[in-house]
C-alpha cells in the first residue's frame, strides 16, 4: 500500500478564516451555528468504533488508545457512546441530554467504571479524559452496538453517528470525522444500514475482528482472512474505503502491556513440554485449561483471557522454536500477528493523511446546509457568497472534488469501477504520481513532463465523458473532475505536484 504524503495546503486553516469573516455579518441563531461549525476544525480526528453486539468494539478502542480503558464486559457502560479524549490526567464525566456533567470515580481496572451514577436512558455520553500521546490527534468514540436487542442502545449509537446527540450539533456536522466499522464474518443488512447512514466512504474502514476464530486451532488465519476481508471490502465499495483484518485481542493485550513477565514465564514453560504434547494442549480450550501442565490451571485461564488459544499456541511455538527470545521481541511478534500494525497503517492513509480536505470539505457542506436553511435573507446571502468565494480559489477545487467523490462512493452517481478510483485519487491526495498511478511512487526520480501529460490526459477523459454519454449527475461529476486534473497538471509544472 502506498503511504500518501500529509496535505499541507491547509484547508481547514482557510475554512476557518471563511467562517471568521462571516460571524460579524449574520445574526445570532446562524452565528451560533457558524462558530460550531468553526469549533470542529480546530479540534482533533473523530474516530468512532462501531458495529454490531459483542464485535470487538471494546477492544478495537483499547487497542488504539494504548490502554485499557473500555470494559469489555457486557456492563451498563457498554450501553453508552465514550468518547476518549487526550487530558492532563485520566477523568470520567457523564454528560447527561441536558448537557449537565457528573464526575463519577475512575476504574482501578478499565478505566470507564462499570456503573454511573445518572439513569443511563439519560445519559447522552461519557467524556473521558486519557494520559494518552496516542489520542492526542484523535479523539476515539466507542459506539454501543448498532445491532442490539435493546432498540434504545442501538438507536443511541445512531444518534451519536448522524450527529444528532444533540439538535444543534446535529445542525452543524456530524459527529465523527471518521468511522471504523468492525465487522464479524457475515456482512449482514444492519453493518450495511449503519454505514450506509453513518459513514463516509472516503473516510470509513471496516475491520473484520476475531479472525483467528475462521480456522482451527493451530491453523494459520491469515490466508482465509485475507481472502473474506477482500470479499467484504467489495460487497462494501460504496460504504467503506477498505476492510483490514485483525486478531483484536492479541492487539488489546500487546499493545496495552497486559502480558506481563510472570505471564511471558508461563508460556516459556510451557514451551518446554514435547511437541505432542504442546499440540494436544492447544487443541482446544477445555484441554488446555483441564489437562495436566506444568502451569497452574489458573494462570492458564489467565493466559487464554489475555491471547486466546490462538495467541497461546503461537506464543509457545515460537518459545519452543527459540527459547532464549527475550519477552519484548515475543510481545511484538505477537503485535504484528494481531495485525493491528496493518490497521494503523490503513486507518493513517484512509483517515489521518486526509483529515484536512475531509474535514474542510464537511465544514464547508455544513455551512452550504445553513445558508439553504437560513430565514434570513441577509444570512442566507453571506454565507452563500462566502463559500462560493471560498471555492472559486482554485487550491480550494479539492473540496468539490472531496463533495463529488462523496457522491460517487456512495452511489448515488454511479461511475465505473476505474473511474470512482481515480476521482477518489484525486480528491484525497496531493501526489501526483500516485493520484495518476504511475507506479513510480516509492522512487526519487519525478518525471514533470511526463507527470504534467498525464494528468493533462486524464482531464480530456474526463471531458470527453462528460459531453458524451454521461447522465446529467455524471456530466456535473465529470466537468469538476476534468478541471482538477488541469489544476494537478499545473501544479505539477509548477513543482507543487510529486512530492
């Protein structure tokens, strides 16, 4: 996969002077609306984790966050959205529908207690501050399951997903810059609904969890995981941009420091027993916890919490295979085992290498929404003429292309599978080689004229689509695809593109 290089054109920077420039020119109501819509793009990436039931939400978040923060356990607060923040020090409020907070005491275990001390029918979420640098960038948001039995749970993490925990945030963005979906081994109408309802294709990844339960004890996952994920990623092209498999336990317990020496220790012994011995033991749960072991059949129930017999299994094979690897290396073989290094990366490309035109694309929808709503016809016209000025700079071209991709990946203008490629290519990325698919991306060496033709090639596709066959929603799509690549080719002269 080819890592993109950051967006430095500062879109959310210029987005942010726009709505400065008109908060003293509308009334109070709009301007309300305007400095939340404001307020959004100075703040972190937000990452809401969804899915169905007893997915792995949980412990996707704990993975991402470093720590052990959410219960993973079937408790009250599983039933409520979290939002994990960064802060100065580790604190749990719960913020009620009136808005009102109530501090409630930290867990000594996960640090989201198991109850709170508000109804939680009232609860509209819990705000958690995290001693985490890992959240400094990002703000992770743990969803209730979008499928559960209680109508109520589901319908929160709805709300919390279409940005309408409240009326107002509703009015102004969504409520997640970003989504990862985490899905079982059955795509089912629910995940389809949710994403469809929720995410944005150009910024939602789903993530097939639990993938060490696709195969049999001691059988390698990977090639079958890969396979379904491919699978899933194609039955979901028009709601998600990817779909990466994980083992999410592994990541939770590797990458949160829950394995500790005593642990390493009991898998070293472990490792130590003759290899049919090893292999009847990690046949299957029942055998590995009542058969006679040189481990305590309490620390092997302990074991199994923290890696499951997948883990376990790959644990003591590599001990057995190498006995003096020491504890860190064990730990972060088991951490690209997880795969959760593939998950970053993913989520880095999908959603952080994008957040700036995300994100300034959305705000400028948000106020294009406001100035359709607008009584006022003063309001209405500034806002108008604001972003129109906004987006009549052409660096700025990208945040249409961004509202033209949306449409795209949603389906709701249907391009040819190369096509919807290449114009999510364009809108989310600012190199050039890899917008025009060159293949010469990892090397140093920059053809500019040959970088300049090419894109100068993909504009008069593009118009040659939009004056021939295309549908009325095809052609709009195409003339403002047609004009960014125009815009890349004259970047590219200039020394802005390939780099």
């Amino acid at each position: 996969m080819v890592r993109q290089e950051p967006d430095t054109q500062g879109f959310t920077t210029r987005v942010a002077v726009c709505c400065d420039t008109v908060l003293p020119q509308v009334g109070a109501d709009t301007a309300a609306a305007v400095r939340q819509v404001r307020h959004r793009l100075d703040a972190p990436v937000c990452l809401a984790v969804a899915g169905r039931l007893n997915a792995g939400k949980s412990t996707l978040v704990n993975a991402l966050v470093g720590r052990r923060v959410a219960p993973t356990a079937p408790v009250e607060c599983t039933r409520l959205v979290t939002r994990y923040r960064y802060g100065t020090t580790d604190r749990v409020e719960v913020v009620d529908r009136a808005g009102a907070r109530t501090a409630v005491p930290v867990d000594d275990d996960t640090l989201v207690p198991q109850r709170v001390p508000v109804p939680w029918a009232q609860v509209a979420y819990l705000d958690v501050t995290v001693t985490s640098d890992r959240l400094r960038q990002v703000t992770v948001v743990d969803t209730p399951g979008l499928a559960s039995t209680d109508r109520a749970v589901s319908d929160t993490a709805r709300r919390w997903l279409h940005g309408a925990v409240d009326a107002d945030s509703a009015a102004a963005v969504d409520a997640a810059d970003a989504v990862l979906h985490v899905l079982t081994q059955a795509v089912r109408a629910d995940d389809v609904a949710a994403l469809a309802a929720a995410g944005d294709p150009l910024t939602a990844v789903g993530i097939l969890s639990k993938i060490d339960t696709l195969v049999g004890a001691g059988e390698d996952p990977w090639p079958v995981a890969q396979a379904l994920a491919g699978q899933q990623a194609r039955l979901l092209a028009h709601v998600v941009a990817d779909v990466v498999p994980a083992v999410g336990l592994l990541a939770e317990t590797t990458r949160t420091g829950g394995l500790t020496a005593a642990d390493v220790a009991a898998l070293r012994a472990l490792a130590t027993l003759p290899a049919g011995q090893r292999l009847l033991l990690t046949a299957s749960t029942d055998w590995f916890t009542g058969r006679d072991a040189p481990v305590p059949a309490d620390v092997r129930h302990r074991l199994l919490r923290l890696l499951d017999l997948h883990g376990v299994g790959l644990a003591v094979t590599w001990l057995a295979a190498d006995p003096d690897v020491d504890s860190a290396t064990l730990i972060e073989r088991l951490a690209w085992a997880s795969g959760l290094r593939q998950v970053e990366h993913r989520v880095d490309e999908v959603v952080r290498q994008r957040a700036d035109v995300i994100k300034a694309g959305r705000a400028v929808e948000a106020l294009q929404q406001l100035a359709g709503r607008a009584t006022d016809p003063t309001d209405r016209a500034v806002l108008t003429d604001a972003v129109e000025e906004l987006l009549a700079e052409p660096r700025q071209h990208r945040l249409r292309l961004v509202q033209a991709a949306r449409q795209v990946t949603t389906g709701r203008v249907g391009l040819p599978e190369r096509m919807r490629r290449e114009l999510t290519r364009l809108a989310t990325s600012t190199d050039a080689r890899w917008i025009l698919d060159t293949g010469d991306v990892d090397t140093g060496d920059v053809d500019t004229d040959g970088l300049a033709a090419a894109a100068v090639a993909a504009a008069g596709r593009w118009r040659s689509f939009a004056v021939g066959a295309a549908t009325p929603a095809q052609a709009r799509v195409a003339h403002l695809t047609h004009r960014g690549f125009h815009l890349l080719a004259q970047q590219v002269r200039a020394g802005a593109g390939g780099t």
